[in-house]
C-alpha cells in the first residue's frame, strides 16, 4: 500500500515524501481514512509505530480543508503526558505541514509562558500541550478552547499513569461537546476503557499491535550480575562491543545521575535526563544524543517516554522496571523502523522476582548470560528492593511477585498499585 491511495492531499504526499516515508505503516494504513470519515477513533499504538502521522496527516487535511477564520482560532488540540513528547509532536506537525497555510504551536510548563502567549495571541490552528499549562493559560484567559474541532489525546494511558484525569475532564469541559476525538494509548487498561467511553462517540477501535507484545526485530538479553559490578558491566559492553548511541535506564533521578559520573569518569560521553534537569537541559541532552556527540542518554522511565530516537541500536535496561509493562516501552526503543535492535538487562538478585513478570508478560524466556568476572553474588537476597528505597514513581506492593497467575492479572494489579498513587503534576517533576 502506498500514502497516495489513503485520501491525503497532494501538499500532505509531499511532505511525507520529504520525511522520505515510501511506505505507510500499519497504524497509519488503518487510522487515516478512518479519520478522514471524520470517525472517533480509539488506537492501541506505541511510540515507534508512526502512530503521530497516523492522526496528524488526516488532521491536517481536515482542517485544512475546513473554514479558516481571520483571528485563527485553535481547531484541533494535541494533548500529551510529557513535555518531550509535546514538543516531538510540535516537530512533526510542523514537518507535515510545511506545504499547508496551518499554524502549529506547542505549550508545556517548566519553561517561561511569555513567549507561548504571544505566540498564542497571533493565532494558531493546531495546539499541542501538556495538560498542566494549557489548564494555566486558559484559567489566565490567555487561550481560548470554544473552537476545537478535534481533540486528540496521545499516550492517554501514561496521562492517567501520571495523575493527569481531572485535568483532563476539565479540558473536555472547556470545549465544544460536538468534536472529533482520537485517543491513543499503548495499553488498554480499565481506566482507558472508562475514559474513553466517556470522551469519544461510537469510537472505531484500531489496534497497530497486538498488547504487549515485543518486537520480533529486537534481540533481548539478560546478564546476571552482581548489583555493585552493574556499572563496570556497562562500561565494559559499551567498550568491548563498540556501542555508539545506547540509551540507558535507570529507576531513579540519583540512579541517573551516578551513572552518567561514572560513565563520563570512564570516557564515555553520557548524559542525564529526568525531572529533576531544567528544560534546557534535557533539550541539550536528547539533542547531542540525537547528533551523536552524547554516546549514552541516561534517562528514567517517564523523561524517556515518548522520546523520538528512530534507528536505536542498543537499550540497556541498567535495573529491571518494576512495572512489567514499562519493559515493553523501553525495549520498543530498539528495533524501530524495520531497523534490527538490541535490548540488554542487567539483573542483580533482587529483581529475580521483576524479570520473572516480566518474562511472563512478553509470554517468553529471555536468554540469560553471566559475563566472567561479572558473576552475580551467590549470597544476595532475593527480595525484591522494598518501596521507599530510591523509589521514583511507583512502589511494588510488597507481595506482588507472588501471585502471577496470568499475564493481563499481573498486568492489571501493577497498573492499579499506580493508579493510587495520583501525582497530577508529575509532567513538571519528573
Ligand atoms: P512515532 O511512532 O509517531 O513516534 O514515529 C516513530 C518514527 O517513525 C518517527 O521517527 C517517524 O518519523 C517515523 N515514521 C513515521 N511514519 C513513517 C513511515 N510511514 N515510514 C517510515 N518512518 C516513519
């Protein structure tokens, strides 16, 4: 199948052209003339599938073909759980529109309002947020929502993860009940489905892959280690195999931070990224990543999430996630694009109990290496490290591991122990 036979518009094919994209992908095959129907549509995407041109491409066109008014007021509102993932969307937007008389403009907190207000004030077609600032602007009256004609709501599973329901209900308060609504969302739980049942009409359900399910491309690994040689580990694989852009998780800030000490001490270029670092600075970190100049990204789960990286060769997962299904996420990284990928874990006694869900949730055994002089300490516990040690976001309930019975229950149980933990301005912290 090709972009020509999908109803886009010429200025639209010359833009995907200019992304040099031949071929659409299958989120984008299913959701665009479903879109371009003027449907609601209800998608299971990842971050790596294209599932951002999959409803920016019809958006555009719609709005495009729509009634333009003199003071341009905002038609079609993007919002998204990160700032990072705001301002990739904002990219890609303006990328897709390059041959369209379509503003775009992107607002998220942590950085000065004043120059999104003024931009605000001329005019734009296409808003992408997080839902913390846009709330700000409007209660200051500095933004109007009466005219929005689509909503869309990316990652809304991470936004219900962070805390961001009430701030989303008031939004759909604020704007026209008559709209079109696109939610997209890697994972189907409850929540969603409630959410989604209150926000969209008749939506057509659109499923890219199936949940949870890792990507055949990606080669995964385990070493088992020691967890005070995990460092040293990493140095060594970084070095002996010659890995050149490697992005690497950690579960905590300070986690991120010491690593990133010590892979500069050992003359790895390597930089942090979390919500403790200014905008600044993670802008510079992803884009010194992105050029090259910066070998290792350090980042915790939610600063990396919705982070566009295409072609990863490596993903390192230096401590297992304590969420099964962030495994997922992290390792989608790697092998994006058709391109071949590797996802390494080093996996110290104590996340025995993590990797065993997480085995259980990608429904196979991830082959498992000890690399000599790397060995795991024979005496170290088994107990998974308690909440409150270092923790960042989400604490495991102490006997979780004990009861996997089946894959969507452990899945769930996770997703429930985060969902009482409501952190409504988390976009900001972490
Ligand atoms: P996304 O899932 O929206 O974050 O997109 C992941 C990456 O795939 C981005 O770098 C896009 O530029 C790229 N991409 C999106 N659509 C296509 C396509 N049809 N062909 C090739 N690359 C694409």
């Amino acid at each position: 199948m090709s972009f020509n036979s999908l109803g886009l518009s010429d200025a639209l094919l010359k833009a995907v052209s200019k992304q040099g994209y031949t071929t659409p992908s299958p989120i984008q095959q299913k959701a665009i003339p479903l879109i371009l129907e003027r449907k609601d549509v209800l998608a299971s995407a990842q971050t790596g599938t294209g599932k951002t041109a999959g409803f920016t491409l019809p958006m555009l066109q719609i709005l495009s073909q729509g009634q333009q008014l003199r003071h341009r007021p905002i038609r079609a509102l993007v919002l998204t759980p990160t700032r990072e993932l705001a301002a990739q969307v904002y990219d890609n937007v303006k990328e897709y529109s390059a041959f369209l008389d379509i503003r775009s403009t992107v607002i998220f907190g942590g950085v000065n309002q004043r120059p999104q207000v003024a931009t605000l004030r001329n005019g734009v077609d296409v808003l992408i947020a997080t839902p913390g600032r846009l709330l700000d602007l409007h209660n200051q009256k500095l933004l109007s929502l009466a005219n929005v004609e689509i909503l869309v709501l990316d990652e809304a599973d991470r936004m219900l993860d962070m805390g961001f329901l009430r701030d989303i209900k008031k939004i759909m308060s604020i704007m026209p009940a008559k709209r079109q609504n696109l939610l997209f969302s890697a994972t189907f739980s409850k929540d969603i489905k409630a959410l989604a049942n209150d926000i969209l009409h008749h939506p057509i359900l659109v499923e890219a892959t199936p949940e949870n399910s890792t990507v055949d491309a990606i080669d995964q690994k385990v070493y088992r280690v020691a967890k005070g040689l995990k460092s040293d580990l990493l140095v060594k694989l970084i070095s002996d195999g010659n890995w050149e852009q490697v992005l690497v998780f950690t579960r905590t800030k300070h986690g991120a931070n010491k690593l990133t000490k010590k892979l500069i001490s050992s003359n790895i270029s390597a930089m942090a990224i979390h919500g403790n670092k200014s905008q600044g600075a993670r802008t510079k970190a992803l884009d010194g990543f992105k050029k090259g100049t910066t070998r290792v990204l350090v980042a915790t789960d939610i600063a990396a999430r919705g982070l566009d990286i295409p072609l990863l060769p490596h993903v390192v997962n230096y401590e297992l996630p304590n969420i099964s299904e962030d495994y997922v996420h992290r390792i989608g990284r790697t092998g994006r694009a058709g391109a071949s990928g590797e996802a390494v874990s080093l996996v110290s006694a104590d996340e025995t109990s993590f990797l065993r869900d997480i085995e259980k949730l990608v429904g196979q055994r991830i082959p498992s290496e000890i690399i000599e002089g790397f060995e795991p300490d024979p005496n170290a516990s088994t107990e998974p490290f308690k909440p409150g040690q270092g923790k960042q976001r989400n604490s495991r309930p102490k006997n979780a591991n004990t009861s996997n019975s089946n894959r969507s229950g452990n899945a769930n149980r996770n997703r429930n122990s985060r969902n009482k933990r409501p952190n409504r301005h988390n976009d900001r912290k972490e």
